[in-house]
C-alpha cells in the first residue's frame, strides 16, 4: 500500500467524517481512528498479491445493464411520494433555508 | 426444536386437509409466546395475515389454486420494502418509513398464495454478523438464548429455528444469510448474484447483495428459490438466465459426485467443526463421492477485498440517507447550514457500525486512496472469481464449514475486525457472484448447551439445481 494506514490521524478521519457527511464528536473520532487502523492494516496485505495485467471487476455479471423500453409506466403519486417526507408543505418536501437573506 | 415444513403445509392446505387461517393463527400465537424472549420480529401483522389467510381458504372453497406456497407463513427480513408495516433496516434512520410499493420477491411469495406474517430484526442495515447492531435490540438464538443467531439476517433465522414462520427470507452481501442458518441449525440459501430480483431490498453492496430464504430443509429452500427466481423488469442486475427447474434434474448420484475440499478451508475451525465436515466427507465417501482436493489461496484475501468493496458500495448507496426526502432529520438549529443538518441527521440516525462502514467506504474511495485500495480490491476480485473457475472444472461443488465456530455469546465479539473474520468462508461466494448454500451439520456441544454447526456447499454461477440437488444429499446422508 502506498501510505501506512497506522499513520492514521485525528486529523484524516475528521476529514473523511466531512466527506461522508457526518459529524462525529471528538471521542467518537479517537475510537475510530483506532479501529479504521487495526481494519487498514489488515486491508494493507492485499499488497502481496500481484496484480500486474489483471483487469478490475467491478461486478459479478458480464453483461451490462439493460435499457427498458422508452415507454410510460406506472410512477408513485404525490402522496406516496410525501407520505415519507420529515417535514412537508403542500405538494413539497420542507427543507431548511440554503440561501442566506430574508426573502431568499 | 420444531421442523416446519412449508412444503408439507401448502400440500395440506391445498388439498382442504388443513385451513389457512387455522394455521396462520396457530403460527401467530407461537410467535406472541416466544418472540418477547427471542426478539426476531420487529413487527408482526396478526390481522393482515389472518385476512391473507382467510384469502387463500376463500380461493380453494372457489376450487381455485392460491399457488404453490398457499397459505405458508413468510417472515421477511427488515430490509426487505413491504407495504404491510415498516421496513427500518433495524435502523433509527428509517424508523417509521412505510414503502410505497412490495419488493419483487415479496410480490411473488404473495402470488404464490403465502402470507406475510411480519418483518425480522437485522444487523442495522445489514451490517453485522451477530445481529446485536439492531436499533430494537438484540436477537436472541433459540438454542441457547445468550448467544446470537449470527447476522445480519439474525431475526429472520431465529423466527425459522424456534417455528415461527414456516420460511423466512434474508439477504447476504458476505454470508448474512449462510451465518445465521449455521448458527441456528436451519437451511439459507444465498442465490447466484443476479437470480433473485434486488428490486425492494435496501441496497448495502449493490454488486455483492442478494435475497435468499431460510427454511426447515432443503426442499423446502428449492420451493421459496422456485417462485423467487427469474428475471425481473424492476431490477437491470437481475441475470435474463432462464431458470432451470431443479426438479427436472435427476437426484444426484453420489458415484457421479465431485466434492472440492479446499485446503484453506481445514485450518482454523473449532474442533467441533472439524469434525463435523470430517463426518459429512466420510458419509460422502462411503456413498461413493469423490472428495477432491483443492486450493483456493485467495480464500486468504477476501475478508480484506471484501471490506474494501462493501463499505465503499454502501458508502455510496447509504448517501441517500440525508435527512430530507425521507428517514431521520434532525432538529433544525439557528444558524446551521444544509450540510451541518445532513451532517448530524446521518450521525443521529446511524448507528456507530454503520458509521464506521461508511468511514471506511468513503476513505478508500477518497482521493489518493483509490487505486491502494479500490482498485486493487477489485483486481483481487477477478482473481478470486478466476480462482473459483479453475476449482470447479476440478470438481461439481465446494464444501466446506460455513463459520470457523458455533454461535458466540452476545457481547463475546467487540473487536470490528475479529467479527469480520466470522464471515471468512462466505465471503468469497459474493466476490465472485456465485451460489453458496448453509446446512444443518452437526452439533457443538463444548459449551453444555447443543449448538448448530453449519457446512456450506459452493456451486458455479447459476448452477442452482446442481446445488440444491447435491445438497439435498448430503442432506439424507446427513441425517440417515
């Protein structure tokens, strides 16, 4: 492996926590630095096998994915649609402000 | 322990000898006695199940066929989208979503005349092997209440162990089926990749995961496999393979037989396992098989592909957890952004094992990272599937034990990585997209109490009725 994943730090798996949109307190992040570690290390062995010229295989099946016909077919109604929605008004979904100023 | 028998019970509901409703409430009142100690079920849907029931007795008074499973009693695994109920994935994310639509499978399990009877505790989305990471508690194992049922599909295992369905449906990416089946002392077959429609299963590893079912034996696995099989226009992975009828193909002949015993599968076992696969191998001996010896050296890596390939596909898949069109979200705070309130949505409503396994997915997908471990993973992936094609033109099936150990105790395993090893003879099977399969053989009885031992057959892709017919072998060689 190119980088020794024990060198992990506090700093890395805050880093990833933001990529992967989640917010971890800082005990949370000690603990899986440690874990993400001991898991790397083991993932780190697959270094030994020689992989020179072997294709990557992303999936089991050969065959790509198939197109169904450009046709309408039934769809979900609104309701069903919303019925799952955490906060909702109308017809929409509710979500929080993302622009800032009053009338946005 | 109790034999349900979804065959014999669909045989004598169809033939007028025994009503559906009876039955249904029968099962129904075995699982309010035993599942408060169990907790297999989440949710169980007494008087939709009765209705079902008496549905199916309406169509035979009519002289109609309800179908080949009429009037069996389904348990589906939680991940798994019904329109009865909730399907939470055992996760505070999806705690109270209702799907709008059935599963494929749950479709043709319905239209084959069975009834749904509820929705099983897992490992929170699946992502477990011990089926304690569940939101709504533990799983407890009907043989021996302080140890797990194994994971992730724990609660639909145990619900078919303690004779509270008649079969019960799971899902395995890296033997969350073929586990839980060993440590409860039933059948769980995981289908090639591909021949199961994914459709209405909350995808974790999209290229590893399929649904199987658990049942009493392994005619009853080929019954639930039968109307489940086959392409579906919902799902553009499901393999358009025709489904060959297993029961057009001849019982196997054990003189005919070529069963692979690779070395890597021999070292590590308890003893008790040992010497439960060196039972099935004399009994398959003296019935004339030929036991060949093989080598799959990547047996050795795949724990490690596997935990490159499944968290980076679930990190992926689980994205769509944010907070906003459905599942968890979290108070909204004066000032915070949309990022801060996915952020703490996705943190409040997964628990610390997915967490963990979307730390992992995202840091090997990450910049810089990709081509270490990723690629790699996958390169290593052809290797293993290349490693199986060179065995089987050398045999028919594997075999093997399906776990190193019987059942352990809930709270035994703490280590993330130590409980990953648990699924080190299961893995490969979905690296390589083939068909694996779990039988009851043999017992552990080290701890003073009777405990399950599981062996898995392998066989090629799409070599179902190979699999079933040379499991339904060992099977009887098993219990004569």
């Amino acid at each position: 492996m190119a980088e020794s994943p024990t060198s992990l730090s506090s700093k890395d798996v805050a880093h990833v926590a933001r990529l992967a949109r989640l917010h971890l307190d800082e005990a949370t992040i000690d603990s899986y630095r440690t874990q993400l570690a001991s898991v790397l290390s083991h993932i780190a062995r697959l270094g030994q096998v020689d992989t020179s010229g072997v294709e990557p295989m992303a999936h089991p099946l050969d065959s790509v994915n198939r197109l169904d016909a450009d046709e309408p077919g039934p769809v979900l109604t609104v309701e069903q649609v919303l019925m799952n929605a955490p906060a909702r008004e109308g017809d929409f979904i509710a979500v929080p402000k993302v622009l800032g100023g009053e009338s946005a | 322990m109790i034999r349900p028998d979804a065959t014999a019970v669909a045989s004598a509901i169809r033939s007028g000898a025994l009503r559906a409703v009876d039955h249904a409430r029968a099962t129904l009142d075995a699982i309010d006695t035993a599942n408060p100690g169990l907790n297999a079920y989440h949710e169980v849907f007494h008087e939709a199940a009765l209705e079902r029931a008496a549905a199916v007795d309406a169509l035979i008074a009519a002289g109609r066929d309800p179908g080949p499973l009429a009037g069996v009693c389904v348990a589906v695994k939680d991940n798994i989208a019904t329109t009865l109920g909730q399907t939470t994935c055992s996760s505070r994310m999806l705690e109270g979503y209702r799907s709008p639509f059935d599963a494929t499978v749950v479709t043709r399990l319905v239209g084959a005349g069975a009834v749904i009877v509820g929705k099983t505790n897992m490992d929170e989305f699946a992502m477990g092997s011990s089926s304690e990471t569940c939101a709504w508690g533990v799983v407890r194992n009907p043989h021996d209440p302080t140890r797990t049922p194994g994971g992730s599909s724990g609660g639909s295992a145990a619900a078919m162990a303690a004779g509270l369905c008649d079969l019960s449906l799971g899902s395995d990416t890296g033997g969350s089926i073929r586990q839980p089946a060993a440590f409860c002392g039933i059948v769980g077959l995981k289908p090639t990749y591909g021949r199961i429609s994914r459709w209405g299963l909350v995808a974790f590893g999209s290229s590893l995961d399929q649904i199987g079912p658990f049942t009493s034996t392994v005619r009853d696995a080929a019954l639930a496999y039968g109307v489940m099989a086959g392409i579906d226009e919902h799902d553009s992975t499901s393999a358009a393979v025709a489904v060959d009828d297993w029961q057009a193909t001849p019982a196997t002949d054990p003189r005919t037989l070529r069963v692979g015993v690779p070395s890597q599968y021999l070292r590590n076992n308890d003893p008790a396992v040992t010497e439960a696969l060196d039972r099935a191998l004399a009994l398959l001996r003296a019935a004339g098989a030929t036991i060949v010896d093989i080598d799959l050296p990547m047996t050795d890596h795949g724990i490690s592909t596997y935990y490159v390939i499944a968290p980076a596909e679930a990190s992926s898949n689980l994205a769509r957890f944010d907070g906003i069109r459905y599942g968890h979200r979290a108070a909204q705070r004066a000032g915070e952004g949309l990022e801060e309130l996915y952020a703490r949505s996705r943190s409040e409503g997964f628990g610390a094992e997915v967490q963990r396994r979307i730390m992992l997915g995202t840091y090997v997908l990450s910049s810089g990272y990709y081509d270490a471990y990723y690629d790699r993973a996958l390169r290593i992936r052809r290797l293993i599937k290349q490693e199986f094609d060179t065995a089987f033109a050398r045999c028919d099936v594997i075999l093997g034990p399906t776990a190193p150990t019987a059942a352990f105790t809930i709270g035994g395993v703490t280590d993330p990585l130590q409980m990953y090893m648990n699924d080190v003879y299961t893995v490969n099977t979905n690296i390589a997209g083939i068909a694996g399969i779990s039988l009851p053989g043999g017992t552990d009885r080290s701890s003073g109490h009777a405990l399950p031992i599981g062996l898995q057959l392998q066989a090629p892709a799409f070599a179902e009725s190979r699999l079933l017919r040379a499991s339904e072998l060992l099977e009887s060689l098993l219990s004569a």
